[in-house]
C-alpha cells in the first residue's frame, strides 16, 4: 500500500508539472489526463479514498478542457464511487456534476440513472425530502426516455416517503398513477394490486371514509380484477373497521393478512398510524361520555 501511495504522489506530480508547462494543441491535457488516471487507480489500490476522488476530479476539469463531456462526467462519477466510502456529502456532490454534463451533451438516460444513485444517498442519510426531489427528477428523465419500469420503480419510491412524511395525497396520486400505467404494461400489469394496496393503505391514513369508499370503487375500475384479490378485501375489511370504530376488528384484520402475507416495514407503519388514529378518536369520545 505505501509503494502505492509513493507511486500515485509521483504521478501526481508529474501531471501537475505538465499542466504548468507548455504543450501544443491541448497535448498537455491529455498527457496530465492520462497521468491523473493511472495516480487514481494507484490511490485506489492504497485505500485512500479521499485522495483518489480528489484526483479525479482534477482528470475530469483535463476533460473538460478537451471538450470531452462524456469523458469528464465518467470522471466524476469514479471520483464519487471513491467518496461513497469517506463522505456522502462530496460523492452527491459528484454525481450531480455528472448528472448536469450529462444532461449538456444529451445522455438522458445516464443523467437518470444518477439522479437515482443521488436520490437513494439521501435516503441512506435519511434525508426524505432531497431523496423525493432527485428520484421525482430520474423518474422524469426516464419517462422522456421511455424507460417505463425505471421510471416506474422511483415513482414508487417518492411516493413511499411522500407517505412516510404523512403527505397521504401526494403518495395516494403517485400510486394511482403508477398502477394506471402499469395496467397498460402486459409485464407489470400483474403488480398492479399491490401498488393499489399500498394506495389505499396511505387513503387509510387520511381517516377519510367517504375517500376510501371511492377509492375502492375506483380500484375497481382501474383493475376489474381487484375486488376478487386478498388485497382488495383488507383494504375493505380495514375501512369497515374504522367505520366501526372497531379497534379490536382492525388488528385482527390486520393479523390475518400478515399470517398470509407477510407486512413490510413501511406497510406496517402506516397501519400502525391509521390504528393510533382511530384510538385517539375512540379515547376522545370515551371522555365526552
């Protein structure tokens, strides 16, 4: 590791001395480029990553002095695949660099794809809001592309934090939109009863009777086949519950489907919130009494 430490510090500095000197037609970016590349993957080679990202940096600005985008956005990317290990912070940093060069020279596709890689480095930071705006951002470039399922697979995550930061409507659209395409789609057509389950879930969590009602019977339009599904039959067994005002009939609701259908985290936290509201609503009116 300490010879290549030594020997990426030379080639280092050998870039470094040739971009101070002369060179003729751009040779001497070319000549550093190819110097910073080889010290990169030497500090690479030394685990310090910090030093590698920031000599990639330095290869991406050579690129863009040769006018070669592609190549300084590719730059980028590596020197954020190195921070990734150190900093979050400097690796979205990169990325969005990356991203702004591809959009410049037209690689939509590409400029999704790390749109995506940024959205899901929030989510690691827990940071919902900035997760939803690059993830809203990928799942646009995508659709311009084309690239439905991607497309399909971000809208979907937005909308799990949108439900996650108790912005019921916002997840509510998203999943019905979602299913509406997909019902289009003869490959993810066969999703479509649990992107209506996780909309309903989060129509729950409005504590919204009426919207529930027809909601349901909207999913029954969208998908003739959802009223005959295990999911359908939750969602309506739960909305008769908090009709009740039954929490007892409610957990036990959800006690079966779990025994069947194993909940997820996210699933849970909202059936969770929809009983921790219909509670409050019953102690209000035991206390009224």
């Amino acid at each position: 590791m300490a010879d290549q430490m030594a020997k990426g510090q030379e080639l280092e500095m050998k870039a470094e001395k040739k971009l101070s000197g002369w060179g003729l037609f751009g040779s001497k970016y070319e000549d550093a480029a190819d110097l910073y590349d080889k010290a990169a993957n030497c500090f690479k080679l030394a685990k310090n990553w910090d030093r590698a990202g920031a000599v990639y940096i330095k290869l991406s600005s050579c690129h863009l002095k040769l006018e070669s985008k592609h190549e300084a956005a590719s730059a980028y990317v590596d020197a954020a695949n190195c921070y990734k290990k150190t900093s979050t912070q400097e690796a979205i940093s990169c990325l969005n660099n990356a991203v702004n060069l591809f959009l410049e020279i037209g690689r939509l596709n590409m400029a999704a794809r790390y749109c995506k890689e940024i959205g899901e480095l929030y989510e690691q930071e827990q940071n919902f809001e900035q997760a939803m705006n690059f993830l809203e951002r990928a799942a646009d470039l995508f659709q311009s592309e084309e690239v439905t399922t991607s497309a399909n697979q971000c809208k979907q995550k937005v909308a799990q934090f949108a439900a996650q930061l108790e912005q019921y409507p916002k997840a509510v659209e998203l999943f019905e939109e979602i299913a509406r395409h997909s019902m289009n789609n003869n490959l993810l057509k066969y999703s479509v009863k649990g992107i209506l389950l996780n909309a309903g879930l989060c129509q729950l969590c409005r504590g919204d009777i009426v919207a529930i009602t027809n909601a349901l019977e909207k999913y029954q339009d969208l998908d003739p086949t959802f009223s005959g599904t295990r999911e359908y039959k939750f969602l309506s067994d739960l909305s008769s519950a908090i009709d009740e005002e039954d929490i007892t009939k409610f957990t036990d609701v959800v006690k079966e489907f779990d025994s069947m259908t194993r909940l997820d985290a996210w699933k849970t936290s909202l059936l969770l919130h929809a009983k921790n509201t219909l509670k409050a609503k019953e102690d209000e009116e035991d206390d009224l009494t």
